[in-house]
C-alpha cells in the first residue's frame, strides 16, 4: 500500500480538537465566568467596588461574560468522562479529586462567600461535583458488570443517578443535579458521540435562553473531539482552579479597599 495514503490516514484521524485544546479552551472560559461573577456580581453590583462608567454597557459586558462562561461545564464534563474511561486507576483518580475540592473549598469560600468557612449545605466547589460523578461511573460500572435482567439494570442506574442527584443537591456543589445528570448521560452514551450531544443539549435546557446557544457551543466542540489526548497537562486544570480563585478574590479585596 502507498505509505503517502496511510500517512494522510493518520493526519486525517487526528483532525479536531485534543483533550488538551478543549481543557485549555475551557479554562480560558471559566475565567471569563469567574472574572465577571467576582468583579462585576460580588464586587461592583455589591458595591463593594467603586464605579462611575455607564452601567447598562457594564450589565451587557456581564451579561456576555456568564453567557461565554457557562461553555466551560459541558466540556469538563465530557473530559472527566474520558478521563474516567481512560485511567488505569480509577480509586486514585476519585481520591485525587477529592483532595482538591477539600484544597479548593477555602479559595472557593472567599471568592464567592468572603469567608473562609461556610456550612457544607450552602456552596460547594466544582470538584465536589466531579468527585461525585466519578464515584456514580464507578457504580454504574458495577451495576452493568453484574448479570441482571435488563430492567432491573436499568432502574438500578436510575435510582443511582437520582440518589446522587440528591447528594449534589443537598451539598450544593456547582451545577447540582445537572451536572450529575450531565456526567452519566455523557458516561452511558461515551460510545456514541451524537446521542453524547443530545443529551447534553437535553440536559441544559435548564439555561437562560440569552444562553442557551452559547451552551450549545460547548456541544459542538465536544463533537469534533478527535480522541487524542494533546499535550500533557494533567495537573494545570487542578491547580488553576485553587490559585485563580484566591487571585480574583485579592483583587477584588485590592479594589475594595483602595
């Protein structure tokens, strides 16, 4: 066989968006989200921070930047299910997420609470989420590697899926129940990127509809995810999450307290 076939074989499955493009993509998001929320919500509307502009430009300005942000979720989502499928070690991945929503707790508090410490049932950082949706993969895993009648599967996972709905909703992590529901239909339909998709876009009917669309972005870059996994940025997304929460929350103190 000519080699020039196999090789535009090869560059033509790699076409799309890496694991690590739609990371970087999402990051970049979140911190549009989080520098509008803190800034803008907890520090200008709150007046806390002084300002004389024009506020109906700031409100669109606003407005545009949670719109943009909430891109952000469907993504990590999607990679957290590709992580899941893909890790050789399951119980270390879930632990490693856990330790860093208990390291991201306090940043997360000043940020969006300017306290160190708040009740567990008020607010809880996205990791909370992502932890969850690891633990409920792992025992749909279960439930699927067990020979039942397929109708006792099924309700076995639903019920799953609605008690850990109930704990997200309970500890208020990011996205609650959304986000759970979110993670298993992604994990239950990994196979099949359109009904991937669909789902999701089921899911997020919850938006706003000055949003809606712009949610639906992030379905479209999932759906060119071409399997590959970029460059190796494991532990950037776990440390920026910590570190730009405290730096917006300095900020925002700074301008506060000029």
């Amino acid at each position: 066989m000519d080699t020039s076939i196999i090789e535009k074989t090869e560059i033509s499955s790699k076409r799309g968006l890496s694991g690590s493009t739609l990371k970087i993509m999402a990051i970049i998001l979140m911190f549009i989200d989080h520098l509008a929320a803190m800034l803008i919500l907890m520090g200008i509307y709150s007046k806390k921070i002084p300002y004389t502009g024009d506020m109906n430009t700031l409100n669109g300005i606003y407005l545009m930047m949670r719109a943009v942000g909430r891109i952000c979720f469907p993504i990590f989502c999607f990679l957290l299910v590709e992580g899941y499928v893909h890790t050789s070690n399951k119980k270390k991945y879930a632990f490693r997420l856990f330790i860093f929503a208990l390291v991201s707790e306090i940043p997360f508090n000043l940020a969006f609470g300017d306290k160190m410490f708040i009740p567990i049932s008020r607010f809880n950082n996205v990791f909370f989420t992502l932890f969850l949706g690891v633990c409920l993969m792992y025992i749909i895993e279960v439930i699927n590697s067990k020979k039942m009648n397929k109708a006792v599967n099924i309700f076995c996972i639903i019920a799953t899926i609605v008690l850990f709905g109930i704990i997200a909703k309970f500890i208020k992590c990011d996205f609650t129940y959304y986000g759970i529901l979110c993670i298993a239909l992604f994990y239950i339909f990994r196979e099949k990127r359109l009904l991937q998709i669909l789902s999701g876009a089921i899911v997020f009917l919850y938006e706003v509809p000055s949003s809606l669309g712009i949610v639906y972005l992030s379905l479209l870059a999932i759906y060119f995810y071409n399997g590959e996994r970029g460059l190796k940025i494991k532990y950037f997304f776990y440390l920026f999450y910590p570190a730009h929460l405290l730096i917006l929350y300095f900020v925002r103190l700074y301008l506060t307290t000029r």
